[in-house]
C-alpha cells in the first residue's frame, strides 16, 4: 500500500524513478565509457572498502635434479592487500509539495540529467583520476608506465597532417603495453576530434582504421565505434589512450548503482530527492596503458 504523510515524497514516485533508471541505462549500457573499458566488478551493497589480494611467487621455481633428490629451495606465495575506499557519487533535485498530485513521470528528465552528470563524473575520474582523493586515472597510469610512451619525438606526425602515420603510431605504442596483456581486450580512446583522424585516407584511398582495426583484433567490417575506439571527451586534445581491459591491469568496483532516495521536506516546501550510487576506479598496473601523442591541428 503506498503511503504519504505529507512530509516524505510518496512511494509511487521513487517506484516510478526507478523504472526510468532503468529505461535510461538499458540502451545506453555499452557506452557508459567507465563500465566498458575497465573490467567491472560488483561487490556487496554493505562493502565500504574494496580488499584485492595480490600474490607473488617465491623460491627459485622448477629444475631438473637427479633421481631421488629435490631441488633446492621450495615454491611459495607471498600475500599482500591492497585496500581502496568505495566513493559515493551524487547528484539531486527537488519536488515543490503542490507538485505531489503530479504525475511522477513529469520529474522524469531531472532522474535522467542526474543519471547522466554521475556518469560523467564516472567517466572523468576513470580518465583523469582525482587527485584530491589520492586516485590515478587512465592518464596518469599511462604516464607512469615504465614501458614508456609514444611522445612528440617518437611519433609518426601529427594526426590530420600530411606527414601522420597513426598505423605506425599505435603499432609502437602497442609494443609498450606489458606482455601479460598480450590476449586482453584493447581498446584505443581519445576525444572525438582526434579519433576521428583515423577516417583520413591513407595512401591507398582508404581509412586508416580499416587497416588499424587488425592490430586491435578486429576486421574492417566491425564497426569501430561500437568494439575497439571509444570516444570520451574528458580526454584531453592531441593524446589517445590505448587500454587493456583486464582485471589485472584495472577494474571498476561497483557496490551500489545510481538509485533515488528522498529526504524530508524543506524549506519553501521542497522535497529533496537525491541520486547517488557508490563506485571507484582502480588501477593496478600501470603498463596496462599507454600514451600517444597526436598533436593538434587547426
């Protein structure tokens, strides 16, 4: 039985909202850029800190010996634990008292623009990190990676200019990406403006991504907007990223997606009704990434 004792949003209202969470996710859920090219991993509602395991391999490992002996020294694994803080990402809005009598679906764009703004604040962390909290996006893995990077100096020329090369490009930065990521999902991402210099025409009179596609294990007739480039325009201009998706190389840690809670009435007679969900990104290895440095053209 719904209930309303005038000073909370009724039932029916958040019943509403939640359906329309799910009508704004569902077709949008292979384009939401965090949950797509980091591994997702969902956890338990009550989880606050998020625990990974890591372990090493001690003792010198396998030798021949003759019969009846044993090698020197023995096989072992070394624990350790890495512990993260799960983030509460928010929004809200709110609902005037004499508006109650309204139908809920009228407050329907307001749940899908907050839907959509923590999205984005998914996606921005997940690429440019947050320094304040102490955490490493795409970017600054990236720049960390000890492989190295594929800067001015080393690339082919800029993307869009007469002198660029971007198959030669992604081939080097390729090289870069650690060995244990050889049989991961790869994804090459950037701004739109950039990626979109790939549908120049090379010197075949054809797009540079048909024959970049194969490097990412695709053909060129996979679409490639919808399996190996994604576009996020939190990435800064004249860089793109290439990612491995790999639990070992990154994950984003989900306990709780956006839902709507309602709070008591306030003043002027508003309800505030909160959009909020609990999330991180995390990076384990920083040779999972790779910059190239694209430069920028008029």
């Amino acid at each position: 039985m719904i209930q309303n004792d005038g000073l909370s949003i009724p039932d029916k209202y958040l019943e509403e909202w939640s359906r329309e969470i799910e009508r704004w996710v569902n077709p949008r859920l292979d384009n939401l850029f965090a949950r797509n090219v980091l591994t997702f991993r969902k956890v338990d509602e009550s989880v606050q800190i998020d625990v990974v395991a890591e372990y090493e391999k001690t003792g010198p490992g396998a030798k021949i010996v003759a019969k009846g002996s044993t090698p020197t020294g023995k096989t072992g694994i070394k624990q350790t634990t890495n512990k993260q803080d799960i983030y509460q990402f928010m929004d809200w809005f709110s609902v005037h008292e004499k508006d109650l009598k309204s139908d809920p679906k009228m407050f329907n764009r307001q749940v899908d623009m907050c839907l959509k703004n923590i999205h984005r604040l998914e996606d921005n962390i997940t690429i440019n990190g947050e320094t304040t909290l102490g955490l490493n996006g795409i970017v600054q893995a990236a720049q960390a990676n000890t492989n190295g990077n594929i800067g001015a100096a080393e690339n082919n020329g800029i993307w869009g200019s007469g002198t660029q090369d971007p198959h030669a490009d992604i081939v080097a930065a390729l090289e870069l990406i650690d060995g244990q990521f050889d049989d991961s999902t790869l994804f090459l991402a950037g701004k739109k403006s950039d990626l979109g210099k790939l549908s120049n025409l090379d010197s075949q009179r054809q797009p540079y991504w048909k024959t970049i596609a194969t490097l990412f294990g695709y053909t060129e007739q996979d679409r490639p907007y919808k399996t190996w480039l994604r576009r996020n325009d939190n990435f800064t201009a004249g860089k793109v990223y290439i990612i491995a998706k790999d639990p070992d190389a990154a994950e984003f840690v989900v306990s709780e997606n956006p839902y709507p809670d309602r709070l008591p009435k306030a003043a002027g007679g508003n309800f505030p009704v909160e959009m909020k969900g609990w999330a991180v990104p995390r990076i384990y290895k920083n040779e999972g990434f790779v910059e190239i440095e694209v430069g920028t053209t008029a």
